[in-house]
C-alpha cells in the first residue's frame, strides 16, 4: 500500500489545481484557500508517508515550490501594503 501513495499524493496534487481551475471565478477567495491548503496539506502528508521514490520526490518537490511561491506573494502583498502600494 505504501508503495503506491507517491502516486496517490501526485494525483492529490493534480485534483487540487483541477478543482482550481474550473472554480476559477466561481469559488471565493477564502473557500479557494482552503481548498487549496487542504489539498497540498493531504498530498504533503500521503507523499511523506509513502515509500522512497520518484513520485515521492515529484510530489515533495512540486509542494515545496507550491508553498513557497504562496508565502512570497502573502510577503509581497503584505509589504507593499504597509509602502502604498
């Protein structure tokens, strides 16, 4: 069963921008959010608990960007309100 949780996390992953992307426009910010937090927290969570692998670290990595793209906009968002912008 471990064994096939990389690909269970990767598909998490996927399901989670699909659902994005059709909700695009249709979903509010904060619902958006917390679909969005929820279904990279679940594929963080099935990837560290699955066996070594390429999936593994396709899905580790892809998490890695995702959250650190997120906290640069929520830094940059945050600073350029309090300069005016």
């Amino acid at each position: 069963m471990r064994k096939h949780l990389g690909k269970v996390s990767f598909a998490l992953l996927i399901l989670t921008f699909i659902v994005l992307a059709f909700g695009y426009g249709k979903i509010r910010g904060d619902i958006g959010t917390g679909i969005l937090i929820i279904g990279v927290g679940l594929s963080l969570i099935t990837a560290l608990i699955s066996e070594k692998g390429r999936w593994k670290t396709i899905t580790i990595s892809i998490v890695s960007i995702v959250i650190g793209v997120y906290a640069f906009l929520i830094i940059a968002f945050f600073f350029g309100l309090r300069e005016g912008f």
